[in-house]
C-alpha cells in the first residue's frame, strides 16, 4: 500500500523494460503535482477538466515523443574519431547515426539515409560545414532538416557565419556528453511539436484524420517491434495519496 500512496506504480511502469509511458490524469492542475509526476517519469498530464480529444492528443504526443529516440542522424566530420564518438553518444539514447568523413560524398548519403537531423563539423577541407548547409538550406526536400554544428571556434564571427548559413545550434569541441545529447534532443523535440501543430484542424485544434491514424500505426508498430502488447498507462491522481 506504501508504494502505491507514493505512486510507486508510477515509477515502475516508467522505469519496466521496455517501459510504458503514462499519461496523468488529475482533478487539479497544480503545480507541485505536476512537477512530481515528472519527477517519477510521468509523459504527460491531463487535467480531468480537458475535452476526450484533448485526452488523446497527449497520449499521441506521448507516442510522438517515445519516436523522438528513433530518429535517423547523418553527421558528416572529417575525423573518424570524433563520427565513433557521436555515433556512441548518440546511439546510448536510440537514436541511428550514419556517419561519413569526406564532405564530397555528402549529399548522396543524404539522399540515401533522408535523416530527421544533420550534424555538420564548421571546418573540414574541400567543403565546409557552412557550404553544406547552404546546400541544405536551399533544397525544398531537405531544408528544413534541423541542424547542429560541430566547432572548436568560439568567437563571435565564427558562430555568426555559422547561424547566417542557417543553423539550428552548435555544439563545441571538445564535445561534452550531456551537451551534445541535449541539444540533438531538443531539436528533434521541437520537429516533432511543429509537425503536431500541422497536423491539426485549425479551427478546432483536434488532430486531422492523417495524424489519428499515423499514431494508432506508430502504437501497432511498437508493440510489433516488442513482441507483446503495447501498453499505454493512464494514472488517475486523484486515487492516490502520496502527493497529499
């Protein structure tokens, strides 16, 4: 009883392998239990005031961000060392990593892996990161492909060319493990956020018959992909006492 007053059933469906993403359901909106549903792995929080469809538009965008950890990354930097250090980094969190090291051979692997994010070293010989992003930037399939660059140039005038050519944000060298995950993260967060709002009526807010279906098909693939049945945990709040 101890563990489910301090909503320890929370923290085991978050932490179960694979785990179960919960969505919160509360007859209050404060903010202390909001901060201590995220504290225990909470997805999402829903108050019981919120229409049904606003209720499944936080279980979709819980699945969408589940995905998030799914994407495609293409990183191109002419050191081999420093593309097995992002494809280390970056794969601990789910994500794929293809990398090249020779910025000629950059727009083919482009094409072939059509990656959710690019990460482009500033300085290499022949083409720099700058001249790819440019390229990036002007092509109607890929330019919006967010993009992080990789620098050991800090001064201003370097990190100016770096944002005029286009970028998203830059990580520096040499990299730092929590930064570099952080901002790849929260890029393809916000990807994800404003393809939701496109996928949306405009007038009523409610996802479009396109977005419905593509998240009933991301739950079908998931629970494919984990050999059993997927899972999508609604807590009701209200039932437990241990944020009273």
């Amino acid at each position: 009883e101890d563990a489910v007053d301090d909503l320890g059933l929370l923290e085991d469906l978050a932490e179960s392998d694979p785990p179960i993403p919960v969505v919160v359901l509360s007859g209050t909106e404060t903010l202390l239990d909001r901060v201590e549903v995220a504290r225990r792995g909470g997805r999402a929080f829903v108050a019981r005031t919120r229409t049904p469809w606003q209720m499944i538009d936080a279980d979709s965008e819980t699945v969408a961000q589940l995905h998030r950890s799914n994407a495609k990354i293409l990183a191109i930097d002419d050191d081999p060392a420093i593309s097995a250090t992002l494809q280390a980094l970056l794969g601990e969190h789910g994500l794929s990593v293809s990398t090249i090291n020779d910025s000629l051979g950059f727009w083919d692997s482009l094409e072939e892996v059509r990656p959710d994010l690019l990460v482009l070293d500033l300085d290499m010989p022949q083409l720099n990161g700058i001249d790819l992003c440019m390229a990036v930037r002007s092509d109607s399939r890929f330019g919006q492909l967010p993009i992080v660059f990789l620098t050991a140039r800090t001064d201003a005038a370097s990190v100016q060319r770096i944002f005029d050519a286009g970028a998203d944000d830059y990580v520096t060298k040499p990299i730092v493990a929590p930064e570099l995950v952080t901002r790849v993260l929260n890029r393809l967060e916000r990807v994800t956020l404003l393809r939701q709002f496109a996928e949306r009526d405009s007038l009523t807010g409610i996802p479009d018959r396109r977005r419905s279906t593509a998240v009933l098909e991301d739950l079908l693939a998931m629970s494919d992909r984990f050999g059993q049945p997927l899972a999508l945990a609604a807590i009701d709040l209200d039932s437990f006492k241990g944020l009273n």
